[in-house]
C-alpha cells in the first residue's frame, strides 16, 4: 500500500449516521480500496486529484455497448486506468436525471468486480 494512501485515508471509520448511509458507504469503500492491488490505489488517488480533467473526458456520454467493450479489454489487460475511466463515466451517465427513475437505487454504483 503506498504510503500516500495511508496518510490520506484515515483507519478509523467514519462513525457518523446519516440518513443515506453516505458515511457507511464511505468507510466500506476506505476498506475495499485498502485491498486493492497498489496499482488500482494509485489510480484512483490520480481519479481524485484530477477530478477536473476526469469529469472533462467524461463530460459526453459513451454509448453502453462500447462501454463495455472497453471495459471487458480493460479487464483482460489489466488497465486499473482505462477500466476506472470507463466505470466512472457509466456510473455518472447512470446517474443523470434523464435516466433515474423513482428508485433511487437506480443511481447506485453496480458491485465493483476486480480486474
């Protein structure tokens, strides 16, 4: 684990209750990136300091289809970047007011598989 990581990411969970869950859902995604290989850490400390650049790139939305090809080649490949840039843009495409429903779990991330 780097140790930029561990300074930036504190151990102890986040311990206030919400009413969404936010804070549950951020001390589970702290351990989940804890277990992650070095490379997918690092990667998603660059998604996080570049911010900015990221929701640029992914300011037009990608077709479905070719969405998941690249992320099935990511995957075979191993791009810990490519993948992460292709989740973050489905997710956020999921996520826009003109494809949500009254379910709220619509906007949900799907379970993260591991490359």
């Amino acid at each position: 684990m780097s140790d930029k990581l561990e300074r930036s990411v504190p151990m102890e969970p986040h311990t206030k209750n919400t009413q969404n869950g936010t804070d549950q859902n951020f001390y589970e995604f702290q351990q989940r990136l804890r277990e992650a290989p070095a490379e997918a850490q690092r990667v998603v400390l660059w998604i996080i300091e570049n911010i900015d650049f990221v929701e640029e790139l992914t300011r037009e939305p990608i077709p479905e289809a070719e969405l998941t090809r690249h992320l099935e080649e990511a995957r075979q490949k191993k791009d810990y970047l490519l993948w992460a840039l292709c989740f973050y843009s489905q997710q956020k495409s999921r996520c826009q007011p003109e494809n949500q429903t009254d379910d709220p779990a619509n906007c949900k991330a799907q379970e993260i598989n591991s490359l």
